[in-house]
C-alpha cells in the first residue's frame, strides 16, 4: 500500500535539494487536494553564506514556478 497524507498543507524545506524531480516530489504532497484544504505553503530555508545552500535555490526556483508556487 502507497502512503499518503493529503492533508499535509506546510513543508519546511531546510536542505540544499536541487533535483527537480526530488522537489516535485516532496512539494507534491501539500499541494495534494483535501477537503478542507485551501492553502499550501512552502518555507525555503537557505543561507546566502553556506554555498551548497546558497547555490540550491536559484536551481528550485524554476521546480516551484512549474508547481504554481509565488515567491513572497
């Protein structure tokens, strides 16, 4: 049997993921429907002075555009 938890509507991101499909993947599973779910929520942490962490975003940034994600 597969798991799910489509009522997972948050995802803290706090490590330097830069593969498309890895990012599609766990941003996926907030971005599932359920009922009484109207929002997702990404919160990408990164560190301008760490350079693995510094140089992932810019690589997600396109993964979260296809996702429907806005940067606020």
């Amino acid at each position: 049997m597969k798991a799910s938890a489509p009522a997972l509507d948050t995802l803290f991101l706090a490590g330097p993921i830069s593969y498309d499909g890895l990012l599609v993947q766990c941003a996926g599973r907030v971005i599932r429907a359920a009922p009484g779910k109207d929002l997702a929520e990404v919160h990408d942490y990164h560190d301008p002075a760490t350079p693995i962490l510094a140089a992932s975003l810019p690589r997600r940034m396109p993964g979260y555009r296809a996702l429907g994600f806005t940067r606020t």
